[in-house]
C-alpha cells in the first residue's frame, strides 16, 4: 500500500531554526532518506518552495489563468512529502515516526487509494 507522509511548516519556523544546527539537520534527513531508499520503502522525497513560490492554475478559453497561490490561506504549509510503499498502515506509521524532528512536529499520513496505470 502506497502512502504520502507529509510535513508542515512556515517561513517564521524556518527562520528561527539556528543556522549552526542546518548541517547536522540535513545529514539526519539524508540518513533517514537513504536508510529507508534501501529497504524499498521510500519512492521519493521532496521538498517544496516557500509558499510564495506557490501559483494557483485554471483553464480559462482553453489557456493557462495563473494567479499567485497558494490555495488556502493558512499560516503552516506543505513544506515536504514523502512517498512511501509499505506492507502495512503499521509500517508506515513507523517510517513516518522516524522522520526527524517528528518528535517535534507531527507528521501527515495520507493512504494513497489508487493511482493511474503507468502504460495507458
């Protein structure tokens, strides 16, 4: 079973994290990333841009409407997601719990119910 693991955040909480913790950070994230691209249980993980690099699409006279984004307007946003393919909602719950700073801020956990055939 497929899931998308998601993380929240804002540019305040970015902001406030001590530069000199950055480094040590990024390696915990890298660990995390390749501990769990080695069991096959990690498809991918991403990062997002700030909120203000968001931009809202519609389809207006068959073009492209682009207006700045994003969507809600909320004071966290999605700042990561992880796809992960698991055995269970235990082990994913499990993965989602060793993301770091996960003892911190909570982590999304999204089943993911179907997805398209690949070979259409």
């Amino acid at each position: 079973m497929k899931y998308v693991a998601m993380i929240y955040g804002n540019q305040a909480k970015w902001d406030s994290f001590p530069a000199e913790e950055w480094p040590e950070a990024i390696a915990r994230q890298e660990a995390f990333n390749e501990k769990y691209r080695q069991t096959g249980e990690l498809l991918g993980a991403y990062g997002l841009a700030d909120a203000a690099g968001a931009m809202l699409v519609r389809r207006k006279d068959g073009a492209p409407a682009v207006t700045d984004g994003p969507y809600l307007e909320t004071k966290e946003y999605l700042a990561s997601f992880y796809l992960l393919d698991c055995e269970s909602e235990e082990r994913a719950q499990q993965i989602a719990a060793d993301l770091p700073f996960a003892d911190v801020e909570p982590v999304e956990l999204w089943p993911i119910l179907h997805e398209s055939a690949a070979d259409l």
